[in-house]
C-alpha cells in the first residue's frame, strides 16, 4: 500500500503532477482542496470568505486525516498551507506515507500562478508586485514544513509529465 503526498506551495504543480502520476501508476489522485469543496459545497475562495482561514484550516486538517485513515493506495495533493498547520506534517512521516515536496523557486511560482490566479484566496487581493514578496516571506515561513517530507524534487526545469517520471523512481527505490 503506498500513500502517496505531494505537498509544496500553490503553483508548484501538485494536482497536476497527481493526475499524470495516477495515470501511470494506476492508483487514484485525490486534492485535498477539491475534497473540501465537495464536503462544503462552496471553493476555496469562498469558505474562505465566509468562515475564515482558521475554520478552513480545522476542515483541511480533518480531511486530511480522514484522507490518511483510508487503507487502499492513493496520491493525495496537498493544498499549500495544510502542512503548517495543526501539525499535519506530522502525520506525513508515519510509516506507509511517502511525502514528496514539488519544490519551486519564486520566480517559477509566480510564472505559474500568473495563470490561475482568480483561485488562489490568499494572493488575488494584492498587487503582482507584492505577491513576489509575499510569495518568498511564505516559502521561508512554510521551508520548515515543507523539508519535513520524505523526498524532494526541484521542479524548476521539469514539466509536470518530468516531475511524474522523477516520482516513478522515487517510488521505484522505495519498493513496496
């Protein structure tokens, strides 16, 4: 049984390198964002508007562990923060987890999320000028967290189909 995380900040390619992975290793790929969207019937954005950061945090971690409980293989994408909060990093060492870090530069980062923005709660209200800032204060915030995961890719020069391959011998290595 392999449960597999991939965790990193938001735009470091985690829900689409899960969904390349699961098609190649023939396990399914769970985000956890979408998990509590579908529980809460409302997107991120929104819980974030109506509830709060704090309530979306207590939600995220409980899916989380809801997520890590399941006894059959998966990959589980990871939204950005769930690592830094409620010491889910924790939960991330236990024996049948093998966590992954997409890790990104913030130049790469803001590259990617240039295209997605309206989703990202967390960025949308601040100018593009800022968000370099804040990206960077975030990964040096969240670098403790992050660096807690079993494995690490730079994903920097790799297209998420790279990152998919990178997985694939990790995972060869590991064994079952």
């Amino acid at each position: 049984m392999r449960k597999i995380i991939l965790l990193g900040y938001m735009g470091s390619g985690k829900t689409t390198v899960g969904k390349i992975l699961s098609q190649k290793i023939h396990i399914p790929a769970y985000d956890l964002d979408e998990i509590i969207e579908e529980s809460e019937q409302a997107g991120i954005p929104e819980i974030f508007s109506s509830k709060g950061e704090i309530w979306f945090r207590k939600a995220e971690h409980k899916a989380l562990m809801v997520q890590l409980q399941r006894p059959e293989s998966f990959i589980l994408s990871l939204g950005g923060g769930t690592p830094c909060y409620a010491n889910n990093h924790e939960f991330l060492k236990q024996e049948d987890v093998i966590s992954i870090y997409l890790k990104a530069t913030v130049g790469t980062l803001m590259q990617r999320l240039r295209e997605g923005i309206s989703g990202r709660p967390l960025i949308t209200s601040i100018s593009e000028q800022e968000q370099s800032d804040y990206i960077a204060a975030h990964l040096f915030e969240r670098s403790f967290y992050y660096n807690q995961a079993r494995f690490k890719i730079n994903t920097d020069a790799l297209t998420p189909e790279g990152v998919a391959q990178e997985i694939i011998k990790l995972l060869a290595q590991v064994g079952d």
